[in-house]
C-alpha cells in the first residue's frame, strides 16, 4: 500500500465544511482512501438509514463510500496524466457527499500525487544529420528533446551520449525547466577514414527508480575534393609479344580516388613527356585506364616503350596524379622444332638384350635462346630409353626385358619440344614389332587331372580332353602329346590307352573290369615344335568305377546248378531254432555287394523266418501233426546295385521223428551237420574248377601287389570287410564276405567236409575264422575239433 496523507480541515460552519486527501495515482481499485464517517464525525451505523452517497464532479466516478464502514475507496484506477493533462505541479479530484435527516453537505477534495509511471520518449526514434568533413571544432548542431508526461522530478532531467572521439553533448534548460541538449564537434571529420558515425542519446528522468528512453543518431559525413587520385605503383614495366594482334590489352592501370562522386569521377591521358611513336602505337582508353595494342609490334624494330600516364579527377578543383609505364617486347616463339629418323630397326627378336640400339634420331630448331633449345622423349611406359649420343642426336636403346607374349608391337612416338614460351613441339610415331622366340613351356590347366571310367567301357571311347596352352607363335605353338610309358604287371601304358597327338584326347583301348583293374596312374607330356622344343606334362589318374555286373553267388547251402538242397530237421524242433542259412557272396565293391535275403516261396509262411541281413532260416513256433513232412523254402539273395542282381536257392526241408537236442541262439560251439549229402560228380568237377581260377587270381594279385609302392604305415581297411554283423551266435561266428579270398578259402575248407563260420572275438582284434568237421547231425560240440586260421 502507498502511504496516504490525510489532509483535514474542518470549518465551523456545516455547508462550507472542506475535507481535503492526497492519493498517489495507479492505486488499485478497492484501496481505502480514509474513513470518511470517522473523519466526518457521523455515526458508522445510520449511514445506509440516512442514505450517504457520493457524487461524481465529472464524466468518472473514481471514489466510493462504503455505507458498512464508512471508508472512502478507490473504485476505478486514476491515471494522473489523464485526469490532468496540462503539466500543472497540482492536480485535485472534487466530490460531494450528501446525507439526510437532517439533510447535510460535505465537499471533499483529493489531491492526485504524481509517481513516475513514464519513461522519457523521443518524437522520433531516429535523427538524421548531414555535417561536411571540413565542419570546424566546435560547431553546435541542435537535436531533439525527449518528453516526460510525468511532472517534477519524475519528468526529463539529463542526457547522455554514446561514447565518441568527434562528437560530445552540452545540456541546456528552458525557461519553463525543460532540458535541451546540443551535439558539440570536438574533433575534425575525415569521410575516407569514416563515413558515418552512429551515436545513441539517452534521455534520463529524476524519478525513484529512474526510467531512459533512447534515440539514435546517424551522423553522415559529407566529401569534399580533398584527396588527389592515386596508383598502385610509380613505376609498372609489363612485356608485351611481337606480333600481338591490333586491339590486345597490354596493361589496365587502376588509379584509385578516396573522394566519392563526381570528386572521385577519374579520367586517364598521356603527358607531355610520352613522345608521338609510343602514343601513336598503343591506345589508352580515357574512362578505364586500358592500355591496347594500336598497331603492329615488331620486336626487331623497338624493344622497349616508355610513357607517362596522368589520373585526374573531375572535381571542382581538379587534382591529379601520374605513373610511369615501360613496355618490353618480348621475342616469340614462332619456328617449330623438327625431328629426323636417321635409322630404325624393325622388327627385332623378342629376346634382344638391354641397352641394344633400335634408332637412331636428330633434333633441331631455327629460333634463338630458350626458344632455339629442344627436348626429345618417349612415353614412359614402354621397356625403351633415348641416350644422348652428341649434340641433338639421340640413340632409342632397350632398356627393359621384352615379351611378345604381353606386348606383340609398340607405337614408339617421339616429340619433340623447344623451350619457348609457349613451347611448340613436333613428333613422329614409329611401329616396332617383335618376333617371337620359343621361351614359352606349354603348360596344363592342372599338374593332375582324376578321370573316372565306367567299368565294362566300349574300347576306343573317348575319356578326357587334356589342352595344354602355349602362348608362342606357329612353329613355337604347334603342340604334340605323348603317353609317358610305364609298365605294370608287364603291360606297357600304350596298350590300355591312347592319346590323340594333335588335340590331346585320351581314349581307352580296352574294356575294363573293376574287379581286376581299379585304378592307373601314368603321365602326359605336350610338347612344342620350337628349337629347341619345350615340354611339360600332366599326371593322369584313371579310377575304373564298379558297375553292377556280378550276380550273387549262393555257397551256402551248397548244390549243384538247379538242383534242390535236401535237408533233415527233427520234428520236435523247438520255436527259434536254425535250420539252415543261406550264405551268398558278390565280388562287386562295397556298395553294390550289400546283399539282403527274403523268400520267394515258402509252403508254410507261419512256420519259418528268414532274417533278410545274415539269412538264418527259423522256427516260428514247433511242428505240429497237421505239419506235412516236407517242406520247400526258396530264397532269393539280392545285391544292392541298380539295377539289382539275385541268385536263388531252394531247400527241401523233411522231417524226422529223431530225437536231437536243440540249440539255443547263444552257444558259441560249432555246428556239425551234412551240407553236402549226396554229391555228384559235377559238383566236384565244377568246384575244382572255380577253386582253380580263384588260385590263378589270387597268385596274379599278389604279384601286383608287390611291385606296388611301399604302403603308408596306417594301411586303409579292406574294401571287402565282413559287413554282416548281428545278434545271434551263428551269424556272428559265419563268414559273409565278397573277396575271392575268402571265397577259395571257403570251398578248400568245405570240400575236407566242414563248414567255415566265424568265432566272436574281442573289439579291435582281427577276424577268426574256423573250419569245422562235417557231421551228419546235429550232436554235443563242445569238444568238436576246430581248425583255426586267424585274419
């Protein structure tokens, strides 16, 4: 809240009593003046009973009385400045208040105090003054004031000026106590140095806080013709070529005046000291200051101008200023250099040595200096180099290996070129060709080449193409190819293969069967027609791949061809027991000698099995009476190629009344039964003779084998391994392999009556394999004799 100052006079007689108060302006509406009942002396309680109001003198009611309390209250702002405009120091509010019964009149008067609630304001913001640069110190310019609404001390009471080195302000006050101020030149102005000065002038009033208001002055400064025009240099030399054509700029001389407009407005001319000849053979443009060729320049002639050249301005007291310009002709480089072949050799054999004379050149040209001196040279990128010889002759030497292969030809161009400015040049381009030379070895897109033949191949058909490349030419690259000779088991290379000698196509020049010949290794050679000739070759590994072409053969049970294999079993024969097995071998590889067993036919399906891996035939359940006597089973043994290969047997099972033990699936004793009961003499005569070729083959393996080289030291496992491995005793201790080894081996043992099966033994030993004494039944084999030969 503002302080309030109540003034009280109070006058003896009721009607002319006068109550005087003092406000500041901008109070807010609803602040409390003073109590008017109190200071009335009425009764704060009969005031709304006696009907006390206010009236407004004027357009506004700013005050109001409370009837409640008898406070006399702001009602709606007072803005001082509006209520009095004029800037009178006194500005008062008159109001009447009027009361009843009895009817009484109180004149009230409140003085509106002043608050400084105005900043110091310019009429215009900015102020614009023109001073010429030759204005003395000391010259007044008049600028205006700024204006306050507020009155007193709140109103306008200095000025403050913007720090500056020409100008200072002077403060002056009017009659009425208003505040001028003046701007005073203190230091002379230079427009060259500085154009335009912007200076700030604050206005400042005497109010608590203080408020400013700002102006801004912009002091522009006028030229006067004080500054003579001027070059760059005194002195400017600039050299000029013969020959220059008419109308060609030699120099623009620049001239610059500090003044501005017409004062700095420069027009150019020769003086006095600049003779005739010069004027009449260069052109100066009077506006810009170029400098041109008038007519031609002979360099024989004059060698050197001289010329004196005035700037001088346009102002109302001209000034001037000179410069002094020398022109040297300089000769031009008007002859081409020349270039002479004295000798050239081509072509030249690609194995030339370095530093071997090719040519043979000379240089030369008419001009005189630099322009009379010349350089030779050649593309760097080429296996040459040029060596002076004398003077401006040259000899082109091989300076690198040459090879036709990479490069056949060069373009060899020579340029020629003096030193002038600018330099001119000639050249001359000579083709070198190389002839070729045999230092190219043919070469195989691969040192081993791996060709895969089927077995049973057509002879004469064609294996593999074997290129070599040989990038020399004609004679040099005219291939042959030979079959390297090697021997094996006495049969030369030549006579299993043949090699086309003009294009290197292999061909075969037999059939081969994989089970006697699995793989060969030789070598080819390509040899060119050069001299001398070049070879290389290219090691060939021929691997024969298995066909399908071996049926199985059964050799166990044992029969003659299409005859019926008889065999006996008691009728008490328990569930699971082994009746027969079937044993069939395959010289085919790995994969296609997988062989797997089932019935063809079979007389009763629900009494016997036939595992289809190892080919044991068993009980299903025991005979019955309902059981005929004679039973006939027909195997089939089937390979695992494509297409498949098979072999059949066929076993006529009777049974007997005899009463045998049976034996579990477990006993790891032999067997002893008759499989080669009633035996005739074709079956002897037929297995002599296999057994006869088979010896034949294993004596003509062994041989191979020895002229073989020394085997690593970790030998791989055999292709023909024993692959039927399964639970039962039987078919863990029965031999089931393709080798022809095995296969003699079985038919030696079998022929001195007894039967080959494999003992089990422990893992990681090698194969046991037993020949057991033929027996014609079943009996007690625990203390059968068996030979054992161990694999």
């Amino acid at each position: 809240y503002v302080s309030v100052f109540l003034f009280l006079s109070t006058i003896m007689n009721t009607v002319s009593t006068v109550t005087h108060y003092s406000v500041p302006e901008e109070m807010e509406e609803g602040s409390v003046v003073a109590n008017l009942a109190t200071d009335l002396g009425l009764d704060v309680k009969t005031l709304s009973k006696r009907k006390m109001r206010v009236d407004v003198v004027g357009n506004k009611k700013y005050l109001d009385i409370n009837k409640d309390t008898g406070e006399l209250f702001i009602l709606e702002r007072i803005d001082r400045e509006f209520l009095c405009p004029s800037k009178t120091t006194s500005c008062f509010l008159k109001l009447d208040a009027t009361i009843e019964n009895p009817i009484r009149m109180f004149n009230i008067e409140v003085e509106i105090i002043d608050i400084n609630d105005n900043a110091p304001h310019f009429r215009r913001g900015t102020m614009h003054l023109d001073i010429s640069e030759s204005s003395p110190i000391g010259e007044r310019f008049s600028l205006n004031n700024a204006a306050d609404p507020d009155v007193g001390t709140n109103s306008v009471k200095n000025y403050h000026l913007s720090s500056s080195e020409h100008f200072a302000l002077e403060i002056q006050t009017g009659r009425d106590g208003t505040k001028f101020a003046d701007l005073i030149l203190k230091k002379a102005l230079d427009r060259e140095q500085q154009a335009v000065h912007n200076l700030t002038l604050t206005a400042v009033d005497g109010g608590v806080p203080t408020r400013t208001g700002t102006a801004s002055i912009i002091v522009r400064v006028l030229d006067v013709n004080d500054n003579a025009p001027s070059f760059e240099k005194d002195r400017y030399i600039v050299d000029v070529m013969e020959n220059s054509p008419i109308g060609s700029l030699v120099i623009k001389l620049n001239a610059t005046d500090l003044d501005e407009g017409s004062n700095s407005d420069i027009v150019y001319s020769y003086s006095l000291y600049t003779s005739e000849r010069t004027q009449n053979m260069f052109n100066l443009n009077p506006e810009n200051g170029e400098i041109r060729v008038k007519e031609m320049i002979n360099y024989e002639d004059i060698k050197l101008y001289e010329m004196e050249i005035i700037a001088a301005d346009r102002g109302q007291n001209s000034l001037s200023g000179q410069c002094k310009l020398t022109i040297q002709v300089t000769d031009m480089n008007d002859n081409h250099p020349e270039i002479s072949i004295k000798s050239f050799q081509s072509p030249i054999k690609e194995n030339e040595q370095i530093d071997t004379v090719i040519a043979v050149v000379s240089v030369s040209d008419k001009d005189s200096g630099d322009n009379g001196v010349v350089d030779l040279h050649i593309p760097d990128n080429m296996p040459f180099k040029l060596r002076e010889s004398s003077d401006n002759y040259y000899e082109l030497v091989v300076s690198e290996p040459l090879d036709r292969e990479k490069v056949p030809e060069y373009d060899i161009t020579f340029t020629v070129t003096d030193r002038g400015s600018p330099p001119l040049s000639d050249n001359e381009t000579m083709t070198l060709e190389l002839l070729d030379v045999n230092d190219n070895v043919p070469q195989f897109p691969q040192s081993f080449s791996t060709i895969r033949v089927m077995e049973n191949n057509a002879p004469g058909a064609l294996l593999s193409s074997l290129t070599a490349f040989d990038p020399d030419l004609h004679e040099n690259q005219y291939l042959v190819y030979f079959i390297l000779e090697k021997e094996i088991a006495n049969t030369s290379m030549s006579m299993l293969f043949s090699i086309n000698p003009e294009n290197g196509n292999l061909y075969a020049l037999k059939t081969f069967d994989y089970e006697i010949e699995k793989e060969f290794l030789f070598h080819i050679e390509a040899r060119d027609s050069g001299s001398p000739p070049l070879s290389s070759n290219v090691t060939v590994h021929i691997i024969i791949v298995d066909q399908n072409d071996n049926a199985p053969v059964i050799v166990s049970p044992w029969r003659a061809h299409g005859s019926v294999v008889e065999e006996k079993i008691p009728r008490s024969t328990d569930k699971g027991s082994l009746v027969a097995k079937v044993i069939a071998l395959d010289t085919d590889s790995v994969h296609n000698s997988r062989i797997t067993y089932q019935f063809l036919q079979v007389t009763d399906a629900t009494l016997f099995s036939l595992d289809q891996y190892n080919g044991e035939i068993r009980t299903m359940r025991m005979f019955s009476y309902r059981d005929p006597r004679h039973q006939r089973l027909v195997v089939v043994a089937k390979d695992n190629g494509e297409p498949a290969l098979s072999a059949t047997v066929t076993i006529k099972l009777s049974t007997v009344e005899t009463a045998v033990k049976a034996y579990s699936d477990m006993t790891e004793v032999p067997l002893e039964y008759d499989i080669f009961s009633d035996l005739n003499l074709y079956l002897v005569i037929g297995l002599g003779s296999v057994s006869f070729l088979l010896l034949i083959t294993i004596l003509v393996t062994i041989v191979l084998k020895c002229q073989k080289p020394k085997p690593s030291k970790a030998a791989p496992p055999c292709r023909n391994s024993v692959i039927s491995e399964r639970n039962s005793t039987i078919a863990d201790s029965t031999l089931v392999s393709n080798d022809a080894y095995w296969y003699s081996l079985f038919l030696a043992e079998t022929r001195k009556g007894k039967l080959v099966v494999r003992q089990p033994v422990p893992k990681g030993s090698r194969y046991i394999v037993s020949s057991i004494p033929r027996g014609t039944g079943v009996t007690d084999t625990s203390d059968s004799a068996a030979s054992t030969l161990q694999v």
